[in-house]
C-alpha cells in the first residue's frame, strides 16, 4: 500500500512537472518567435510592430517589470535601432557603406536609447556600450559577434538576476556562456534572410528563453 502510494504521488508529480514543462516551452517559443518579429518589422520600418513584438519578449523575460516599464524598455530599444539606421543612412554611397565614415560616426544617440533601456530593467550600463559597438562594426567592418555576446550577457544576467551567470564549474570564465552565443548565433541566422534560417533562429532561441522561465518559476 506504502509503494502504491509513492509510486501515484511520483506519477503526479511527474504528470505536473510535465504540464510545467510544456506550457514554459510553448511560451519560450512564442518569445523567440516575438524577437524574430520584431527584427522582420525593424527591417521593413514597421516601427509599432516591432514595439509591440519586443515588448512581448520582455514583458516575459523581465517578469519583475510591469507592463508600461517593458514597454518603455521595448521602445527604447527600438528608437536606438532607428536611431542607428538614420545614421547608417548617412554613409550609404551606392548602395554600399563608407566603412571609414561609419567608423568615425557619432553614435551617441543610439548608446543613449540603450542606456534608456539600461536603466528601465537595471541592466548593467556596459550594455549600452557594448550594443551599439556591435552595431557599428556590424556594418563599418570588424569583430561585431563579440560585442554582441558582451552585451547579450548583461541582459541575460539581469533576466536570470544572476550577476554571476555562467557559473562555469571548471574553465572558460572569460566567455560569455551558452545563452548568449544562442543570441549571436541567431543574429548570424538573421543575415542570410531567408525564411528557413529565420526559422533556425527562431529555434535557437527557444532554449535561451525556456532557461529564462524556468530560472523565474524558481524564484517565486
């Protein structure tokens, strides 16, 4: 009677922390299908899609924020990424990038959003810096991927609120941890414009969100 007991409790517990399970990963998909949203809009100047897809992704990720503080953030984010496209804009010739100018350009607008955005979610303020580096080498030529990683491990460390994240058990403690190559890896995807490495993206980026959720249902 005792084992039969134990073994039910096992099997409903079981039954629960499946249903945990799935309900975190359909969520983390629909984050990650969010973020990718948000880019396709940013790409074709749909300025309020974008808005309301990224505010999506952070009013999950950043579950300590209420809804108008994510939407501040989200903005934010978005007004740097227009911000850097004006003044891309200025160094197009043909098409193609003065590289030279772009170096040599003012992006203190864009590290000013992301410092807006910084301080909404009390992430560290290197992710400004960071980001927008990352940006401009993106174009202007240069290690973009890891700036990228550098402030991609700002803000997963504020979403997990784990200043300490990776936590490495033995070696590597100068890389960025798993999380955050998803990120860049997912942005690489994002380059080739195609709907099935879109799509790859979108599944990189599930387990970076399920982590997450999973790190936020353990501190309640």
């Amino acid at each position: 009677m005792v084992f039969q007991f134990v073994s039910a409790g096992m099997e409903q517990h079981s039954k629960q922390s499946g249903s945990k399970d799935t309900g975190r990963g359909s969520t983390a998909r629909k984050m990650a299908e969010q973020l990718a949203r948000g880019f396709k809009a940013h790409d074709k100047g749909r300025r309020d899609i974008a808005i309301d897809a990224f505010t999506y992704v952070d009013r999950h990720q950043f579950q300590f924020l209420g809804e108008t503080d994510a939407r501040h953030a989200s903005t934010a984010f978005v007004e740097a990424l227009w911000k850097k496209d004006d003044i891309e804009l200025d160094y197009l010739r043909g098409g193609q990038f003065d590289r030279d100018g772009l170096r040599q350009a003012d992006y203190r607008p864009v590290r000013q959003k992301l410092r807006e955005r910084a301080t909404i979610i009390g992430i560290d303020p290197q992710y400004a810096t960071t980001k927008a580096k990352a940006w401009r080498r993106h174009k202007a030529g240069g290690d973009y991927w890891t700036p990228f990683g550098k402030s991609q491990l700002y803000e997963i460390r504020r979403a997990l609120r784990d200043p300490e994240y990776p936590n490495k058990p033995r070696a590597g403690d100068e890389g960025f941890g798993p999380d955050p190559c998803r990120y860049v890896l997912a942005f690489e995807l994002h380059d080739m414009k195609t709907d099935t490495h879109w799509q790859q993206g979108v599944d990189v980026m599930v387990p970076y969100f399920k982590r997450i959720l999973e790190a936020n249902e353990n501190d309640e």
